[in-house]
C-alpha cells in the first residue's frame, strides 16, 4: 500500500468574539482575531496542498458555540469549498458538540459542499482505500465519560490503516472517568489517534497527538499556532509527524523582573520584539520591587510602546512598591498633596492592614506619583 499523508488540525472556534480582550478606541484588534480564526482554513488547506495530503481532520470545536451565525457558517463552508481535491473532516467538540448543536450539524449537512463532512456518528468511514477514520463525535459538552471507549470495537476493514479522531483531555482532574486514557492508541489498535480539546500543540505517545488549535487564542502557549502533517506508510508503522505553522497572531507572556536601580524603560524594550509588533499580543508581568520613580518611567514606557502591538498589557499585580522620602518630595515638599502621599505610604505600610489594602494605597500612590510627575500633565 502507499503512504498517507493527511493534515490533523482542531479547535479553531470559528465566531469566537474575544470579549476578554479590551477594544481599543482607535483599533478593531477583536475584529482581527476573529478574521483570523477564518483565514485559518484557507491556510490548513495552504498545507495540505504543499504537503500532497488529500484529507484534513479537525478534532472538535470547528464552532465556538453551538450556534453560529449564518455569515459565520456559510463562509466557512465556502472556503472550504475553495479546493475540491481536499476533503475535510469535521467531528463535533464540547463547544459544538451533538446535543446543544443538533441544529447546527443538520444545516451543515444540508448546505456543506460534496468536499465537507461532518462525522456525527461513531461509525467507521473510509478515507480511501488504504485508511480508515474511526470518529468519537462529543455527544454533550460535558459526557461524563469517555467516548473513545467505543474505538476498540469498532471495525476496519483488513489491512487498513486505522486512524482515530477524538475532542477531550487525557487527564481528569476530578476522577468523572470522562479523561482519555493515553494508552487508548493501543488498546484499540490505532495507527494514529488525533486529538482536539488542548490548544497547544502535545504529543502524548508516538501515535498520539494534540496539534492546538491552528489560530492561537491565549498567552499560554508562547508560540503561533500549528497544524500536523501525518504520514503513515503502513499498518503498524509509526507516524511521522510534522509540526506546520499555520498561526497568524503571536500571543505571548513575558516576564520583567525589577530592583533597585533598574532602568525600567530599557528592561522593557530589551523584552520586545524587533518587527512585527503589529501581529504580537504582548502580556508584561512586572515582578519585584520598583520605586515610585521607576514604576512610572516603566507605565510610561510602556504606554508608548503599546499602539505598536496588536494588543499589549503591563500586569504589575506582583510588583512591590519601594516607599522612599525622596520619592515623596517629587510629589511635594508639603501641603495637601505631601499630606495625601504620607497618608496613602502609612497605609500602604501598615502590616494590622489586609495585603489587598495595603496593595490599592500603594496603587494609588503610585498613580499619584504619576500624575504629579507627568511632563505631558
């Protein structure tokens, strides 16, 4: 038999709107992402192209939501539609998955083109003549169980590659018995068994893999996303398994470690990327001790380096603040002012005080320090 080369991929959550990501007034960054999500299957089927494969398999949450909008769905069956030569294989995830989405699966089914499947049973589908999928469609968000438990028994023909697609995680956090075992490839005698739910790319076993979602969506991966090219020459052969960037946004989280001293500006540009800010969403966790001085220098710096992002946050949660008289003169020898500043650095310091109180009066005084000391102010 020849080889099979196909191109795994899940989770592209297509509509999903990023409600968690602050608009700014002068940008559409929410609407960029979203455009993103879409352009990503022009760019899987982009691989399958360079990579000869006719078939791409998307393990779960093609949709973010059982119900997408139309716009949404009809333009995504369209580009898919763009190449007849790939076949694309859709299998219900916890976000789309059968019983919340029935009506969803029914549309698309009736509107997808010839080259568009949607694998909303688990019943063994032939890809050609060489390979059969062995589909485990996510029946409820949360089942309870898991569903590749039916792959063992379930059939192919002789001499068939047998290739497993399956939307869950492999560790169950609560014991519900719903978790996929990582052994599953074996027991149930798979080639190859690709997986959708975890947004990063994983490799459980030699046969076993999470490709991430395509379009990345947070910070904690720190890389754009990727998709799988899977070749398999034969039965019993293990895969070899590509890694194909595939990712337009880079999101990414830096850490920015501060002392006495430190020339705040400088650490935060030695941070930041060279080029292509443009496509970078960039999270700085501010760690350490900083002086009212360095703490605005560091807002400041960072003010002006953010219209260069697609997105960018200064998270100064866990940085301390260094409360230092010299600090305090910059803000008045005297007066209300001085008054407000000794007032806030008392409580800031007063240990009979929660953290969390002592942490907004150094907040403020910090912001205080800030307005006072601001060239533009």
């Amino acid at each position: 038999m020849a080889p099979i080369t196909f191109i795994h991929s899940s989770d592209l959550h297509l509509g999903r709107r990023f409600a968690n990501i602050p608009e700014p007034q002068d940008g559409n960054i929410r609407g960029r992402l979203m455009e993103a999500r879409h352009g990503a299957i022009l760019r899987l089927a982009e691989v399958a192209r360079k990579y000869g494969a006719a078939h791409i398999l998307l393990a779960g949450d093609t949709f973010d939501t059982a119900t997408p909008s139309a716009q949404v769905l009809k333009q995504a069956l369209s580009a898919m539609a763009e190449d007849s030569g790939i076949k694309w294989w859709l299998l219900p995830g916890n976000h789309d998955n059968l019983r919340n989405a029935e009506p969803l699966w029914d549309r698309l089914m009736a509107e997808a083109p010839p080259n568009v499947h949607a694998l909303t049973t688990a019943t063994p589908v032939l890809l050609d003549d060489s390979a059969c999928l062995l589909p485990a469609p996510v029946t409820h968000r949360a089942p309870g169980r898991d569903l590749t438990d039916v792959l063992a028994a379930m059939p192919s023909p002789e001499g068939t590659l047998r290739i497993g697609l399956a939307h869950g995680g492999v560790t169950d956090f609560e014991d519900t018995g719903a978790h996929i075992p990582p052994t599953r490839a074996d027991s149930a005698r798979l080639d190859y068994l690709g997986l959708g739910d975890w947004h990063g790319r994983l490799a459980i076993g030699s046969r076993t893999h999470y490709p991430g979602t395509p379009e990345q969506d947070r910070f904690k991966h720190g890389r754009r996303g990727v998709c799988l090219a899977v070749t398999i020459d034969s039965p019993g052969a293990l895969p070899r398994v590509e890694e194909v960037e595939t990712g337009h946004f880079l999101w990414t989280e830096q850490d920015l470690p501060i002392q006495a001293g430190l020339d705040t500006p400088d650490a935060l540009d030695a941070l930041l990327p060279d080029r292509g800010r443009r496509d970078v969403l960039l999270r700085v966790q501010a760690t350490g001790w900083a002086s009212l001085a360095q703490r605005a220098e560091l807002v400041r710096a960072a003010n002006a380096a953010a219209p260069d992002f697609a997105h960018f946050e200064l998270v100064t949660d866990h940085l301390g603040t260094l409360l230092d008289t010299v600090d305090l003169d910059a803000i008045d020898h005297a007066g209300a002012l001085r008054q407000a500043a000794e007032d806030l650095r008392d409580e800031a310091e007063d240990t009979t005080r929660s953290a969390d109180d002592r942490g907004i009066a150094a907040e403020a005084l910090a912001r205080l320090y800030a307005y006072v000391t601001d060239p533009a102010s």
